[in-house]
C-alpha cells in the first residue's frame, strides 16, 4: 500500500488554522449581536463558508489534493446550491 | 493511474480515500435535503425563526462550536502525528477528539433536556399554542442537531476503532487509511455544525 | 462443474474459497458471484410484482368490483411500484450487469471495495424483504401509492413506516453501490485504458453512479421527514402547523426524477454494446455517447417540477421545469440516432440480444415522445394523473430499462453461465413479449387520453374495451416471460458449452473463458486502442 509523497501538516499549522477558526467564530458571534436585518444573516453564513472553506482545505488537506477531487468538491456544492435556487424559483414567485 | 488489487489486505490509499469522499458527498446531500427545509421555511417565517432562535442558548452554542473545531485540530494533529511515526502522540490527540466530542454530546443532553422541561419538543402542546414559524423551527432544531448528533456519536465509535488499531500497530505510519478516513469523516461531522450553528443560533 | 477455465485458474462458479457450500456464494466477495445473488432475487421479486400487477388488470377487465375490494386495490398498486421501482428497477442493471461485468470490462479483478459490495446486496435483500413483510404484519399493507405523498401517507393507518424505512435501507444498498463503481472506474482501469478508451457501459455506469451517490441521499432524508411526521408531528409537511405538502413533492422528486436517470442510463450503456457486436461495426459518436450520458445525468437534476405541475407550483417554476424537460429530451435523441446510425451498414445479425436491443428502441421512443406531451403545461393539466401517465412510464422503464434488461441477458448468458440458450425459442419469447407488452400498455394511452385517471379502481363504462385489451395483453406478456426465463434458465443448465465468444464481440469479456475464471485474467491486460475494433474495413471510419 503506497502513500505517494505525502505532504504532512505540521502542528503549528493546524493549530494556527484553528486560531483562524476561532476567530471567525468568535467574530461571528459578535457582529450578531448587532441588528442589520437580513444583512446580518448573510454575514453570518458568509463567515461560516469561509470557515467550512478553511476546514476542507487544511484539515482535510484538500490543498494538497488532485484537482480532480478539488472540483469535485466546488461541483457538489454548487450543485446542491442550484437544487436549492431552483425549488426557490417555486417558493418565491408563488 | 490504476491499481489493481488481487486480494490485498489493505486497500490501496488513494482508493480508499477516494470512496471516503464521495461518501462525505451524500452526507453533505442528506443533510442538504433538511438545510433546503429549513431556508424555505425561513424565508417564509422569518420573523417567527428570530423569535425562537432567543430561546436557544448561544453561550452553549459557542462551546459546541469551540468543542468541535478543537476536535478538528486534533485529529489532524493525530494524522500528523501518525505520519511521523510518534504512536504515542496520535492515540493521546485521537483520545482528546473522543473526550471533546462527549463533552459536546454532554452538552447537547443538557441543551434538550432543558428544552423538554419546558415542553418544547415535536407534538407538544407548548409547541401547538406557538406560532407556526416557531413550531417548524423548533422541528427543524431537534431533527437537524438530532441526525447530526447520531454522526457524532458513529464518528466517536470510528475514533475509538482507531484508538485500538493505533494501539495494535495496525495503523501506523505505513498503513494509516483508516484514520485517514476517519479523521474525514469527523471533519465532516465539523463541516455539518459550522452550517448549523449560525443558522439556529445566530438569526437572532 | 467446470466447464472451461484458464490456464492456472477454475471458473468463478467452481471456486471454492474459505467457505464451502452455500456460504462461499452467501459469504463470497467475488463481484461475479455478487451480480448472480442480485440476479436471482431480481427474478423472484420482478415475478412478485409482475403478478400482483396481473392481478390489478385481472381486477380493471372490468367496471366496479372484479375480484377484490378497492382497499386490496390500493394495497397493490402501491406495492406494485415499490417494488418494482426500488427492488427491481433502479438497482436492476447495474447489480446484475455492473456487478459482473464492469471489472471485466476495464481489466480488473474485482471492484475497488469487495466488501463493500456484499453488504450492499444483504442490505438490499433486507429492504427488499422488508418491502414485501409490510404487507402483511400489522395495520396492513400500505396504500400510499409507492409515492407516498403527504398528507395521506402521515394519515394512513397501514403500514407505511415499514415501506419508508424498506425504501430507505434500499436507497443505501445504491448509494454504496454507486460509490463502489465510481472508485473502481477511476482506480482501477487496466493499464493503457484511459476514459476515452474506456468501452460505453462502464461510462453509463460512471453517469449513473453520481446521481445514485448525490441524488438518493435526498429522498433518504424525505422519508425519515415522512417518519417524523407519523411519529413525532414534526409540521413540515403539514399546512396546519405552517407546513407545506408540496414541499414534500419538491423534496421526493428531486430523487425521483433523477432515478429514472439510474435506471435508464445503463439500459442505454447496454444498448450501446450490443449494436456494434451484431453489426460487426464500432460505435457511431463515440464521444457524442460519453457526453451524451453525463449530459442527461446533470441536466436530469434539474427537470423534476415536471411531476408537479398541476400541484401549485409558481408559474415561473413551472415553465422552467418544462424547458428543461425539453433539453433533457436531446442527449436520449442523440444516443438513438447513434445506435441507428451504428447499425447501418453494417453486417447485421439479427440475434436476440439485438432483437431486444432494437424493440428497446422502439418502445423508448413511444415512451419518451410521450414524455414530452407530458413535459408540456398544456397538455400535462389534460393528462395528469391518468392511464396515459401509466402507459407513458411503462413504455420507458419497462420497454426501456426492462427490454435493456432481456437483451441483456441473452447477450451475456452464455458468457456468464457457460451454456447457450435455443434462439428459436427466445424469438417466440420475443414475439410474445412485445406483442403482449405494447397490446398491454397502448390502449393505456387511449384511455387516458380519454380521461381513465390513474390508481383507480373503478371507472366509466366507456373505457372498458381499452381495459380488456390491456388485460389481454398482460397475460400474453405473462406467458412470454415465463418463456423466456424458461428458456434461458435451460439454457443455462442443460445448453450446448458455449465458447469464449460466441457473438464476435471485441471487448473484454469476449476475450476470457465462458463461464470467466475466478480472478477474471490470468494476466491484467494492457489496452493499446480505443475499443470498438472490429478488425475489418469498418475500423477506419
């Protein structure tokens, strides 16, 4: 069983790719606080795809990976995103 | 760029990793079809959704989100760990992912508990006397944070499967596919909460 | 006993591994052995199904009450299509057909997760078998229709929960499936075999395979929301807790309508391989086939509002839904004028593999042409609902998916059972199949036209001599089944020794022993041409 040259995450890495997250987190938490209406809900989801990007790219080394699996990856979330406009198409000229 | 297989014990790596992917691909669908749910009905209710979302307790939340992106590190840790070979240090992080992943499910038990002494829970009648958006919300909550924490709770058995093999020898760093996955697997468990957690704590 | 092997190995029916007896075919990894178990339990469900729906036409040969209550009525219909949807047609093709011959068809030895491969199919005889008890335990079978649309399928008293959580465990034994063949295709491909010399069923399978992977897990999800709903009044589908019921009609036909996908996409892979063997010819637009296919899997996500357009829908989603409809028509007309296009000029010999594979493509057109009336809003308010829906997808799946499948099996019963079947035989079996088949099926369409709804019981007198002829037509068709299973069985018992490759065909499999050896190739091939050579004057078009 081979593991062609793999790249190994160092720990200060990892751990500052949790700072990053945390931050994020913590920021996200906060701008809730404040009322801009839907715009704060788009805040927030904005932030949480930043943190699911960072997620997949460095813990789950998709940096490191084919670019086979990377648009694999962008394909399926695109796909559910346009599964959820179309059923929107529906809902939101009724 | 093939490999073939007769009947080999282990599974070539990129072969192996590959089917981990694509099966985190229908987990991402699974939930999709209750994150498409939950937007409709928050387009729909969304005043109501604000309101119930203020009787979720954010401070806990933020501890299970904290919970679950330490655990993240950690298990990338393991790999890492693994990877240069240092047994010890890999079971040590893979036992921390464990721990924090109970302490998140700790936490889950006293956020639902709480919730069912008020009387908040599907069928109720607390529940009926609110308002449609709060009920479906409220729907939303248990079904969409339940199913994710029965992930948490197979991902938990996945590390302590590890937790054995590291121990064993039987992953080691030569042979680590199953932590590998594993370690995915929890990541997406990670990647599931990210979407969750500002979605029914944070519209307040 | 052996009938032919390699040099160095016994044939896969022989071996004899770790286990003996029954536990070396109910234990065995070997994807052969695999595809075998599916075929057989794919047999004696289809005859489950295939006779409850005779006796739903047994009961409409006439007005009123014929043989049954109309609650027993409902039972059928539903189970009628559960099981035939789930257990037989969706995992049909690729099961049987993937199973066996997809390893073989891209020189390997087995598929990327053996095991994986045997827990599908226990889990797949579980949901099956599941299918079937819920007929009859408890508050009785349920009555849903195999659509299960709320709010009557939250209000039945019969056993619905049973259904659901059948459909459920079946969708994983797919899910797996599909992401078994999408690893072995990018894995595990002989050497020299790049995608573009990759023959035309494997890439049917690889289309298929991402709408089983990215598709089922959404109904998955659908039917625990339906469990919710029984069990715990979660409201999402319930427009007196704010709910929506045609959110759940969203919800089941974004699976849905992309399962036709699944089970017509291999029919057309299998297709494709038999035209250029029995024309002795290679494949007309090959790349136009491999675009073709995974144009109809992703334009296929997006037309499902075309079952829904008399639910409500806003009018944008509805004219939407219907052009894509259209679109998706293209890539099906594109293969046919390939397979067509295949055959001409070419050295045609008129086999029942081939006889199959051309009523496949008659009977597809009437159902896919038929598709458009549908899939236009005018007509659909007309046609909705009735026996012409009915006809209109049982010329699709059934003179589709199920044609694909008879062609199949007599293209490769000799390769997988060692054994030739009689040709005579198989062409009355044929004779009987279709005539049976469109006598049975096309006076459906009339009907309907006429305004014969669909899951109905009873019906105006006037629709009665459509009714009968349809009747007629089902037993016809019965006894060319019974025929032809007959005959392939025997066939596969007592036939003459079939040789390596009795069709002349030029893919892999056509070049190991019949039945093939237990590892598949004494040596891993390397594949040094794009497929589809015949060694003739047509190779140089």
């Amino acid at each position: 069983m081979k593991h062609e040259d793999k790249h190994i995450s160092s720990y200060a890495s990892l751990a500052i790719v949790l700072a990053v997250l945390l931050f994020l987190t913590a920021f996200s938490v906060w701008i809730t606080g404040f009322h801009f209406g839907a715009f704060t809900v788009a805040v927030a989801l904005i932030i949480a795809c930043v943190k699911v990007a960072t997620v997949l790219i460095n813990f789950m080394h998709l940096k490191f990976e084919n670019l086979f699996l990377k648009l694999l990856v962008t394909g399926v979330f695109v796909m559910f995103a346009l599964v959820v406009v179309l059923t929107f198409v529906d809902y939101y000229f009724r | 760029m093939s490999v073939h297989n007769t009947h080999a014990e282990h599974i070539d790596s990129e072969t192996g990793k590959l089917g981990m992917w694509i099966f985190l691909f229908t987990e991402l669908f699974l939930f999709g079809g209750l994150f498409l749910v939950y937007a409709v009905f928050r387009a729909k209710y969304s005043a109501e959704f604000h309101i119930a979302a203020g009787e979720l307790n954010a401070f806990i939340g933020t501890m299970n989100t904290v919970f679950l992106l330490v655990s993240s590190m950690t298990v990338a840790m393991s790999l890492t760990a693994i990877q240069k070979g240092d047994r010890k240090l890999a079971l040590f992080l893979v036992l921390v992912t464990i721990l924090l992943a109970a302490l998140f499910m700790v936490n889950k038990y006293f956020e639902w508990s709480h919730k069912f002494e008020y009387g908040i829970y599907p069928g109720s009648e607390v529940l009926k006397n609110m308002s449609h958006g709060e009920l479906l919300f409220f729907g939303l909550y248990y079904m969409m944070t339940g199913l994710h924490a029965l992930h948490v709770l197979v991902g938990m058995v996945l590390l302590s499967i590890n937790v054995v093999k590291i121990k064993s020898g039987s992953v080691n760093s030569n042979h680590y596919l199953m932590l590998e996955n594993s370690a995915l697997y929890w990541h997406l468990v990670d990647l599931i909460w990210i979407f969750l957690f500002p979605l029914l704590y944070l519209i307040t | 006993m052996s009938i032919s092997g390699s040099e160095t190995q016994v044939s896969y029916l022989d071996y004899q591994g770790k286990h003996k007896g029954i536990w070396s075919w109910l234990l065995s990894t070997d994807h052969k052995r695999i595809g075998l178990l599916y075929l057989y339990a794919i047999i004696v469900f289809f005859f489950v199904a295939a006779i409850l729906g005779l006796l739903m036409r047994i009961e409409l040969i006439a007005p009123g009450r014929t043989i049954m209550e109309p609650q027993t009525y409902n039972g059928l219909f539903t189970i009628h299509g559960i099981i035939m949807i789930f257990v037989i047609v969706i995992p049909g093709l690729a099961a049987v057909f993937g199973n066996f011959f997809l390893p073989i068809l891209i020189g390997a030895r087995d598929v990327a997760f053996p095991k994986l491969n045997l827990f599908s199919w226990y889990l797949y005889m579980i949901g099956a078998i599941l299918g079937v008890l819920s007929q009859f335990i408890g508050g009785g079978a349920p009555d849903t229709g195999w659509t299960f649309y709320v709010p009557y399928s939250v209000e039945s008293s019969t056993n619905v929960i049973y259904a659901l959580t059948a459909a459920f465990i079946l969708g994983f034994s797919s899910i797996l499936t599909g992401l078994n063949f999408i690893v072995t295709i990018h894995r595990m491909r002989a050497p020299g075999m790049g995608w573009m010399r990759m023959p035309l069923f494997p890439w049917a399978l690889y289309a298929t395979a991402w709408i089983q992977v990215l598709a089922t897990p959404i109904v998955g999800i659908t039917l625990l929301m339906v469990i919710a709903e029984r069990v715990l009044n979660i409201g999402f589908f319930d427009p007196a807790l704010g709910g929506d019921p045609v959110l759940f009609q969203h919800l089941f036909w974004i699976y849905s309508h992309p399962a036709v996908y699944i089970m017509i996409l291999p029919a057309m892979g299998i297709v494709t391989e038999i035209f250029p063997t029995f024309s002795q010819k290679p494949v007309f637009g090959y790349g136009a086939i491999v675009l073709s296919s995974l144009a109809i899997a992703f334009v296929g996500y997006f037309v499902w509002g075309h079952h829904m357009f008399t639910s409500g829908m806003s009018y944008n989603a509805r004219w939407f839904f219907s052009f894509l409809t259209f679109i998706v028509a293209v890539p099906s007309a594109i293969k046919v004028f390939n397979w067509i296009s295949t055959m001409y000029g070419g050295s045609i010999d008129l086999k029942p593999p081939l006889l199959y594979a051309i009523s496949f493509i008659f009977l597809f057109m009437i159902g896919g042409f038929t598709g458009l009336v549908l899939g236009s809003l005018a007509t659909n308010v007309h046609t909705h609902d009735t026996a012409f829906v009915v006809a209109h997808f049982h010329y699709i799946i059934f003179g589709g998916m199920g044609f694909a499948f008879f062609a199949a099996i007599h293209y490769w019963a000799p390769k997988m059972f060692g054994r030739m079947y009689n040709f005579r035989v198989a062409n009355i079996a044929w004779v009987l199949n279709f005539t049976g088949f469109n006598l049975l099926y096309f006076p459906l369409f009339i009907v309907g036209l006429q305004g014969m709804p669909r899951r109905s019981y009873d019906y105006l007198p006037q629709f009665q001599s459509g009714h009968v002829l349809s009747t007629v037509g089902a037993f016809i068709l019965i006894a060319g089944l019974l025929l032809m299973v007959y005959n392939l069985v025997r066939g596969a018992r007592k036939g003459e020794v079939a040789p390596a490759n009795p069709w002349k065909g030029v893919t892999l499999e056509w070049k190991i022993p019949s039945p093939p050896p237990h590892e598949n190739f004494d040596d891993i091939p390397v594949i040094t041409s794009k497929p589809y050579l015949f060694g003739n004057n047509s190779d140089n078009k």
